[in-house]
C-alpha cells in the first residue's frame, strides 16, 4: 500500500511539473529578455490641455487640435508633422494625451492619444517617435479601459527589445464592454500586442 501511495504521488507531480511548463507566459519570456538593449518607456507623463482642450502641452512638446480633426505635433516650436484619425467620428467628446519615455535612452518616445467616449474609451492612437520624427502610428481599437477610473500607466506600459514595440495591458483594468483580440498573447495578468518597428 505504501509504494502504491508513493507511486501515485510521483505521477501526480510529473503532472504538475508538466502543466508548469505548458504555462510558460510571456511574462516570462520578456522578464529572460531584457537586457541591456532593452528600452523600458517607464517615464510617463500626462499633457496638460487647456482650457478648451485644443493644446496639450509637456515641456517642449505641444499638440493642436485643428478643425478637420487632426494634431499638429511641435517639438521646440518646430513643427514634426500632422497626426490624423482616419475614419474616426470627430464627435467625441474630449482627448487625453500622454507621453511614454525611457530615462536610459531618448531615441524613442510614444505619443498615446485617447479619444473619450460618453463612458470610458472610445480608442487609442499611438504615435511612435525616433530622434523627434514620427516614425509610424497606429489605432488601438481593443482592448479599452475605463479613463475615468484609472490612469493610463497602471492599464498600458511600453518596451522596445529588438526592434518590437511591446506594448502591455493590465488584464483587470479591461472595460466589460471592451472586446479582447484573438490575437495578443498573454498569461494570468497581462495582454500582449508587439508591433515592428522595422520599415
């Protein structure tokens, strides 16, 4: 009876250690591959708008919203380009900017716009910038959280490793109305969408 306990629990175990490996996350995965040449966007700063929430400014940087509902980026008073919303409703009701930095490295930056919706998000456009050029942008349509309730940083983070923008949603923060990809990866706490930053 005795061996046969000991042979059962040694089953049990094998199975667990099996299961342990198929739960390999990506989480994982990223936490073995930063390095010194990975770029965490872990300096993250708000816009402030103003009064009619035309401008947002941050230090030297400033946005304009222009009545054919658009952005123009300045950096140092010069002009960096025109950022649009293609097929977007400009009936929204407000924007929120923010900016995603690293302290170890100014190459990159990301400009994350939030468009408002009546509750919550109604989508993102990220804005990636190398050496002060845009350099691409894209929409985030889902996953969405809820601005009113948290901040930006506690529901998106950003690094680049190997020429992949990673970027990381908090999986508790996603909004119920929000649809999840079938696309992203992911583990018990975070999404995952990579973008190249090769042209």
């Amino acid at each position: 009876m005795k061996n046969f306990v000991i042979i059962l629990y040694l089953f049990f175990s094998l199975i667990q250690c099996s299961n342990n490996s198929n739960n390999y996350s990506k989480s994982t995965e990223i936490a073995e591959s930063i390095n010194n040449d990975t770029i965490v966007l872990d300096n993250i700063s708000k816009f402030k708008a103003n009064q009619n929430a035309t401008i947002f400014t941050l230090n030297n940087e400033h946005l304009e919203y222009k009545p054919n509902n658009t952005f123009d980026l300045f950096i140092d008073k010069k002009h960096i380009g025109n950022i649009g919303f293609e097929n977007k409703s400009s009936d929204i009701p407000g924007y929120s900017v923010w900016n995603y930095k690293s302290e170890k490295s100014n190459e990159y930056k990301i400009i994350l716009i939030e468009a408002e919706a009546d509750i919550g998000t109604a989508w993102y456009k990220i804005i990636i910038l190398k050496e002060e050029q845009i350099l691409t942008s894209f929409f985030i349509d889902e996953p969405r959280s809820n601005s009113e309730q948290y901040t930006m940083n506690q529901f998106i983070t950003m690094m680049i490793h190997d020429n992949i923008l990673t970027i990381k949603f908090t999986k508790r923060l996603i909004e119920k109305y929000s649809k999840i990809p079938g696309n992203l990866s992911s583990d018990e706490k975070y999404l995952y969408m990579d973008f190249s930053l090769e042209k």
